[in-house]
C-alpha cells in the first residue's frame, strides 16, 4: 500500500449522525405541515428549525473534519 490512510475521527462520525438525525425530523416536520398534530405551539413548526439547525450543525462538522483535512499524527 502505497498511499496515506485517513483517520476518521469521532468528530466527522458526530457530524454523519448530527445530519441523519435532522433529516429525519425535517422529514418529520414536513409530515406535521400538512397534518398538524393537536398540540400548543404546533403552528410554530420547531422541528422544521430544529430539523435544519441539526443539518447545518452536521454538515459543519463533517466539512471541518473530512478525513482527507485531518492531519495524521
């Protein structure tokens, strides 16, 4: 093997999960804009916010930590 091996840190995992995780609830929040549940605060839609904060934070992680930008020590 003649090339470098990238390490993967805890980091850029957090940020793959970070980012499931608010495409789930934005998916969720888009279920809940067309069948709004029966609750208070329900016409604020947080987890569409919360869904693209969780998105955005993830993807900020994963860029930040992509293997091939870590350096290896």
């Amino acid at each position: 093997m003649t090339g470098k091996r990238a390490r993967v840190t805890i980091w850029f995992l957090c940020g793959v999960i970070l980012c499931v995780y608010g495409v789930a609830i934005i998916g969720s929040g888009i279920y809940n804009l067309y069948n709004p549940p029966q609750v208070v605060g329900a016409e604020l839609h947080l987890d569409l916010y919360w869904g693209f904060i969780l998105l955005a934070v993830g993807a900020v992680f994963i860029y930040k930590q992509w293997p091939d930008k870590v350096s290896a020590e």
